[in-house]
C-alpha cells in the first residue's frame, strides 16, 4: 500500500486500540509534516478525535457511574425491604450500563470509516473536529509563510 495513504489510515482506525490511539495519530502527523501534508493533517485530525473521545468516554462512564451508585440509596438506606429483590431502580441503573458501551461502539465505527476513507485517498474530516483542525494548519501555514502572504497583497492590488 501506498504509505501517503496507509498511515492516515492508520492513525484513524487506531481509535479503537484504546488509549494509546492519540500516540499514533501524534507521531503520524509529526513525522509525515514535511512529506505529506495530507498524512500530517489526518494524523493530527485523528490523534486530536480520539482525545476527545476518551474524554467523552471519561464523561460517558462517570456520568453512568453515578446514576448506578444513585440507584443503589434505595437498598442501602431501607436494606430490610429489599431481601428478596433489589429494587426496580437498580434494574435501570444496570441495564443504563448498555448505554456508555453504544457511545463507545459508535465513536469507534466513526473512526473506522474515517480510516476506510482515508484508505481510499478520500480527504476525511471528521464533524466539527476537521474544520477545527484544518482552520488551524491553515493559519499556521499562512504564519510560516510570511513572504507568500506578501506576494498574494501585492497580486491584490
């Protein structure tokens, strides 16, 4: 495979490898910044949703925590009424457990599709995150550039 085309790839469907998932999209977009802008800004298109999403995950999983811990007052405050079964509250509370396991799943297939479209050559950009991302090369290309910028002006007027 073509490695312009394989490593944006990479640092995308490396969303579901877990935490170190940010790591590779870093190191994508590092080391293809002078060899090919589209690798660099897939890699770090990639490393900057899967941080987000391990903050979403955070959030998700915490947020679950303590609507379960909040189902078990019920049990823990009138322990002797709930001898044969916990109660209804507690039932929801786990089965809610479902919920932070489809964001996960989802999040997941988001990034997968992102690496089958990079994989194709396609330009990927992920909902609000590749806009961010790619306002923000651009303002850094038009700072590393100053004499280009001059020379646009100059063409303006």
């Amino acid at each position: 495979p073509d490695p312009a085309v394989f490593r944006p790839a990479l640092a995308h469907v490396a969303s579901i490898t877990g935490m170190i998932a940010p790591v590779a999209g870093i190191l994508i977009s590092v080391t293809q910044k002078e060899k090919s802008a589209y690798a660099a800004k897939q890699g770090l298109q990639a490393a900057i949703y899967q941080l987000t999403g391990l903050l979403v995950m955070i959030l998700v999983w915490s947020c679950w925590g303590a609507f379960y811990t909040i189902s078990l007052i019920p049990l823990i405050v009138n322990a002797d009424k709930y001898n044969d079964a916990p109660p209804a509250i507690f039932w929801v509370g786990l089965g809610s457990m479902i919920c932070p396991f489809i964001v996960m799943a989802v999040w997941g297939l988001y990034g997968f599709w992102g690496a089958i479209r990079t994989w194709t050559g396609a330009d990927f950009r992920y909902a609000v995150i590749g806009q961010m991302v790619e306002n923000r090369l651009d303002r850094q290309a038009e700072a590393d550039s100053p004499g280009d910028n001059l020379k646009q002006m100059d063409l303006q007027t």
